[in-house]
C-alpha cells in the first residue's frame, strides 16, 4: 500500500546511523536535497551531529550526479536540476571539477541503427554506497523500530534498469513514497531476522538504486 501519512519515527539516544555515539539531532531520510521545489512529508531518524553534518557534501554531489543522469523529465527532476545542481555546479569549482573531470564522449546507437555522440560520465559507486547505505540504515529503524547493528553489512547496487515489479517476490514488497512520488522505496524484511533485507529505491520516477543487508547483501537484480 503506498504511504501518504507521515510517520511517526521511533525514539532511539544513540544515532541510528553510526550505533554508537548519542543522537543529538535529526538526519533527513532519504537527504532533504534531493528534493527542491516539491512538498510533502518528509522522514527524519535520530542522529549524532557527525553523522548529520558530516554527510552534507556527500549528499550535495550524488545529488548532482543524480540530477545530471535523469535531466528534466518530470516536474520534480526538473527543479532539482534549475534549483538544486545546476546552481551547485555553477557555486562549487570543486563539485563541478569532480563531474566533468570524467566527461567523455560516446557513441549511442539509436532504434534506427543510427549513431548518435553523446556526453557521459563515470559515476562514483563508492560514493552511492555511502549515501544510499545512510539511507538504508535509517528506513531501517523506522520500519523495524530498531538499529540495524553496523556489523551487518550493506550492499548498494546502480541499476540500469527498472526491475520488473510483477514479479511474484516482488509483489511481497511494502512500498512507500516521500514527497509527491519525487521518492518511492519499496522494501521486505526477514520477518525472523530483520536485519536480512532487501530495499528498492526510485528517484524522480526514473533513477533505481537497490540495497541489501545481512546474508542478502550478494541478491541483486
């Protein structure tokens, strides 16, 4: 069932992220910057300062990346693009250098057998797992009301494509939106040992990231 109520998150003093230092604050999940110029509910879990300000670059570039890769096609990709990291770019010389510094170009075949030259990028897996494993742990403690232990390990994997949503194990997923569809999880936990997972997740309606955690670290689609 899609979620639309906000979310009432459970209580934690240790920061849900790092599982050890004291949670004085609240971290946006998924990060509140990869949102510009939609509303909604948006998810929030306890944290210590330095998980919370600690996050805030990283955040920023795979924001830039992100938007960079989907372009414009729908109202929320649209404004994050003009709003969010466009105007990064053009502020930080040092995200913008990371970008084109990997900017290459290639040849795209088209439906018609045509080929087309095109602009691409190397995008920072190591910096997806970062970001997109934050994310994991927090949704994680919303939904299973406990921390998962940062012992257990979480594996982020890019998809180049949309997995197929009619498949039979994927039908057992839970699915949730934030923010008017801008970000849509869909997620199934191990119902005798939680901290085995599987989460799919959906950015502006075209970029799909997957995570898993515990001995489920190696299922990928």
């Amino acid at each position: 069932m899609l979620e639309r109520k906000p979310m009432q998150p459970p209580k934690s003093k240790i920061c849900v992220i790092c599982g050890s230092r004291p949670a004085t604050t609240d971290e946006h999940i998924p990060p509140r910057g990869f949102f510009k110029g939609i509303v909604g509910q948006f998810r929030t879990v306890p944290a210590c300062k330095i998980c919370n300000n600690g996050s805030s670059e990283d955040d920023e570039a795979l924001r830039n990346y992100i938007s960079a890769q989907i372009g414009k096609q729908t109202t929320g990709a649209k404004y994050l693009w003009e709003m969010g990291a466009h105007k990064s770019l053009l502020r930080s010389t040092k995200l913008r250098s990371a970008l084109l510094s990997t900017t290459h170009e290639v040849d795209v075949v088209n439906e018609d057998g045509s080929t087309t030259t095109r602009l691409a990028f190397v995008v920072p897996v190591s910096l997806y797992q970062r970001v997109f494993e934050r994310v994991t742990r927090g949704l994680h403690f919303l939904h299973a009301g406990k921390i998962l232990p940062i012992d257990i390990p979480v594996q982020i994997n890019l998809l180049t494509n949309a997995p197929d949503l009619s498949l039979p194990e994927l039908q057992i997923f839970q699915k949730h939106s934030i923010a008017e569809d801008a970000f849509v999880y869909r997620f199934a936990l191990n119902s005798e040992e939680p901290s085995n997972g599987v989460w799919l997740f959906t950015i502006h309606g075209s970029h799909w990231v997957q995570s898993s955690t515990g001995v489920l670290v190696d299922n990928a689609f």
